[in-house]
C-alpha cells in the first residue's frame, strides 16, 4: 500500500467517526481531487507526491461540509456540474426522476418539445433534458440570485434559456404551449430541521428545502403554473419527498383539470416523484 492508500484509510476512519454516510468514498474522492487524478488511479501516486492539504480537506468534510462544496463539482447523469455555497446541491435520487422525464419527452410526437425546469438551482435537470433531449426547448427558471450565479455558470454555452423568476408565475409569455413541466421543488416540512442532514441543513439553501407547515406549499403552487404552462396532454413532473407519496399525487386532481396523476419509485424503491397529464378539454 502507498502513503496515499495508507492516508485514505485513516481518513476514512475519522469520516466514519463523525457520521459521515459514505466515509470511504468521499476519502478517495477527496485524495482524487487534491492530487488530480481518478479514484481508481490513487494507487499510482508516488509518495513523493502526497499533498498535505489533503488533510485540510477531510477536517471540512470532517465538520460535514458538503464534499460537493469542497470539491466544486456535482455529478448528475452525463453532467458535471459547477456548486458552491447558495445553490442546491443535486442529488442521485433526482437522476430517476429526470430518466422518466426524458423518456416520456422523447415519446411525444413533438419535433421540438418544450419544457420547462422551475426552481432549477444549479440548472441539473434543465441541463440533462438539454443534453439528453437534443431537440427540445428548454427554460430554468429560478428566483434567488444567489442560485442564479451557478446556474448561468453552468448553463453556459447551453440550449438552456435561463430565466429569474418565481415559479408561482413564471413564464406567462409560454401559457399553454409547454409539452413537459419539471421540479425538484422545497418540500421538507419546517417541523422536521432538526432531522436533515447537517450538509443540507447547514449548507443548502433553506429556500430550497423547506415549504410550509407540511411541506407542500410550493408544490401546491406549482401544480397551478403547471396547469397553466401545458398544452391540452403536457405533462407534470415533480419530485417529492419519500414520505409524500400518498399526498401529492392528490393535488393534480381531475377537478383542477388533470388526469393520469400517479406516484413513481426511485432506485430504492421509495415514493421519489409524481406525475400528472393536462386533462384535455
């Protein structure tokens, strides 16, 4: 084993004692990271080479600073992405909620499908629809500026059309021409702060984690801009905590002028997303 190897392994045992969820993994990432090469090329660093401020980085993660903030990079499907302090960092669980997205887009019978990504805050979603979706349209819309910072960075030289804006009233000059409404919304209720994850809680902004009393306000918003961004068929997509299963489905009812509305699983097999269609008149 070299001195990397051997460093590693120390430093995933002081992750692991600080509660860390995947204290070997963000070990190598970080050694990646600061001595510039792949995690499965850590074995090839000559001792020599050993960077001391690999240990500055491990206190930070060590004090559960998000390793996306250390690092300055996320990863979501095909993409890497550009975070830091005052956006969102994207998760793994969105991907899936983003694979149906694509699928059902590429399915329509739509040359240039529109869509549109609200509350996008690094731009994950709407960047992967474009990447993915090579033909389609598509706007992220986001209100803090803070967030905006990093999503105009990481859309840049895009197809994405970034907007500032509310969700609750955006895009008015697109009403009823949108094919696919996206949103990784805020939906953890204000009751429960005390039991999120010291990286989001500490670190993510609350704007994009908390959402009223039961934590569906802003999705309860969405629905109607939704409604009002789709053609007659478009449909919804929106993710939602996996303790929301049995209650956001509810909310794009056939009274609000919606059908289909139904409840998806992630790769854990947890209620992650709902999906609802424009009801046609």
């Amino acid at each position: 084993m070299n001195l990397l190897l051997a460093e590693v392994a120390q430093a995933t045992q002081r992750l692991a004692d600080a509660g860390v969820p995947s204290p070997r993994f963000d070990a190598e990432e970080l050694a990646a990271f600061v001595h510039g090469v792949k995690r499965g090329e850590l074995h090839a660093v000559p001792d020599g080479d050993f960077d001391a401020r690999y240990w500055e980085t491990i206190a930070r993660r060590e004090a559960r600073e998000p390793l996306q903030h250390i690092t300055g990079r996320a990863f979501f499907r095909y993409l890497e992405l550009q975070v830091g302090p005052g956006v969102f960092v994207p998760r793994p669980e969105t991907e899936s909620v983003v694979g149906w997205a694509i699928d059902a887009v590429r399915a329509m019978d739509v040359v240039e499908p529109v869509v549109v990504d609200l509350c996008t805050g690094s731009g994950a979603i709407a960047l992967a629809m474009a990447q993915e979706v090579p033909r389609s349209r598509v706007h992220a819309v986001e209100l803090s500026e803070d967030a905006l910072k990093w999503t105009r960075k990481n859309a840049e030289g895009s197809r994405v059309t970034v907007h500032q804006g509310d969700a609750l009233s955006a895009l008015p000059e697109l009403d009823g021409q949108v094919d696919l409404v996206i949103s990784n919304p805020p939906y953890i209720p204000l009751t429960e702060w005390e039991y999120v994850a010291p990286e989001a809680r500490d670190h993510d902004p609350e704007m994009a984690l908390f959402s009223g009393e039961d934590g569906l306000d802003t999705i309860r918003g969405i629905e109607r801009t939704a409604h009002r961004l789709l053609r007659p068929g478009g449909l919804v997509v929106i993710e939602h905590a996996d303790t929301q299963g049995g209650q956001v489905p509810w909310i794009f009812t056939e009274e609000r002028g919606w059908a289909d509305a139904a409840d998806h699983p992630d790769l854990n097999n947890r209620p992650r997303f709902a999906t609802a269609r424009k009801a046609t008149p």
